[in-house]
C-alpha cells in the first residue's frame, strides 16, 4: 500500500477533473485514482497526463477507477475495488457533472422539461450524494479526511439576483440549480461530520472552456482546477463549509 495521500476524482478523464488531477500528482505527495465512466477513457488519460511534458507527473501517480455516478452497482463496485486495494480513502473530489442543453423540447423531439431536470439532478445531485455516503465508510479510515465538491458561482442566490450579468438566474436555470442544490449537501456534511475532523469544501472553478459547455467558456481550465485543488488541499479556515473560487469565498 502506498504512503501517498489517497485522492479519488469522479469525471477525472476530461475536463477541470483532469486538470485537477494533474496538479494534485505533480506535488509528489498524492496518489490519484482517475474516476471514470469508461475505464478504457480513465487509462487513456493517464497516459495524457504522463505524455504531458509542461507538468512532470508519472504513471505510478495514478490509477484508473470505473465509476459511474447514475449507476449504485457501479459506485458499489467502485467502493470494494478501493477498499481491496487500499483499504481506505483520503480524499473525495465529486467532480463528474453533466450541462445539457437548457431549454426543454415541446415537439417531442428532444427531452421534455421533466426529463431535462431529471438528467441534470440524476448526475449532478444524486450521483454526488450517492458516491459520498458509499465512500464515507473509507474516507473515515484516511487520515486526511477531506471532501469536496465541484460546484459553479451559478449556484449562488445572491449573485443570481443580479439583472443584466452572466450570474443572473435566467442563465442556465436547471444546470444552476443542480449545483444550488449541491452546496445544500456540501454545507450538510460539513457540519454534520466536522466533529470527526473532516474538512469540506465546494469549488467555483469559473467558466471554463471543457466538454462541459462544448468548450465555449472563456477561462483555461488549468487555472480552473486550482479552486478543485484549494477546495481538496487548502487550509481549513479558508475552504471549510464554502464555496471558493479565485476571488475568494462566494457568497451563498
């Protein structure tokens, strides 16, 4: 068994969680088990980041992990495969997250606005809290005791109240609340489970430009991933029971 600080990202193989990923390897005190849906796109991206030559990282840094987080048999398979092998967890970064279209079909032709809010939810919310509650059985054997969420500065109410912004609450009005409705949990557990020692933590890595939004976003995720790291790796006075992002703590 490694002496490496364990870390586990959902929807590592893409995106800010690969970038995270990245970050988190390359400080040499961290093993990362790259979370995916596909467990042949989770080895494909270790071997990216190892052919990667702006940021020194190893193939010994990382393991792959199926996990998809709208499938209990996978999560629970993803669970045992861990604790066989590791017999613990350190860190969880819930990072897999869905942003489909936001306008709801009324012709039959693509999904109705039930079926919109039930995708975003399913992937979003559920698999998040889902993935936790399995996985806290094994984060309380770590001895960093860390969770974290990849939220989105969408999800604050306060922001949203502002007219004629980018946070106004007519922008992505089902993809904003999913994450409203993640830092609910996220705010959960840190109360509920800071006596135990854990620290926890939501991230707003900003718009950027990933698969997420067909690469439409205007910040690099690279410095997106920053906040996933800061939320995962940060002091506890600065990341416990909030949401960061690279302007400060967002206001609920």
């Amino acid at each position: 068994m490694s002496s490496k600080t364990l870390i586990l990202i959902t929807g590592a193989n893409q995106g800010l969680g690969y970038y995270a990923a990245q970050q988190i390897a390359a400080n040499g005190n961290h093993h990362v088990l790259i979370g995916s849906r596909d467990i042949n796109k989770a080895n494909k991206a270790i071997e990216t980041l190892v052919a990667d030559t702006s940021i020194k990282v190893s193939a010994s840094d990382f393991s792959p992990l199926e996990i998809d987080v709208n499938s209990d048999s996978s999560i629970n398979a993803a669970v045992k495969q861990v604790e066989e092998k590791h017999g613990k967890l350190d860190i969880l970064l819930n990072n897999a997250g869905i942003a489909q279209a936001q306008e709801a079909s009324t012709d039959g032709s693509g999904p109705s606005l039930r079926e919109l809010y039930r995708a975003h939810y399913e992937t979003n919310v559920f698999g998040a809290a889902v993935v936790t509650e399995a996985f806290l059985p094994l984060l309380r054997k770590g001895s960093a005791k860390r969770l974290a969420f990849t939220s989105s500065g969408l999800a604050s109410l306060e922001l949203a109240s502002k007219p004629d912004t980018l946070y106004s609450a007519n922008n992505y009005p089902v993809y904003r609340s999913t994450k409203t409705a993640l830092n609910m949990i996220m705010l959960g557990y840190a109360l509920s489970l800071e006596k135990e020692g854990f620290v926890v933590s939501a991230a707003d890595p900003g718009y950027c430009a990933t698969n997420l939004n067909g690469n439409s976003g205007f910040k690099d995720p690279r410095d997106g991933a920053k906040e996933l790291v800061k939320s995962c790796l940060g002091e506890k006075k600065d990341v416990h029971a909030v949401m960061v992002s690279d302007n400060g703590v967002v206001p609920w």
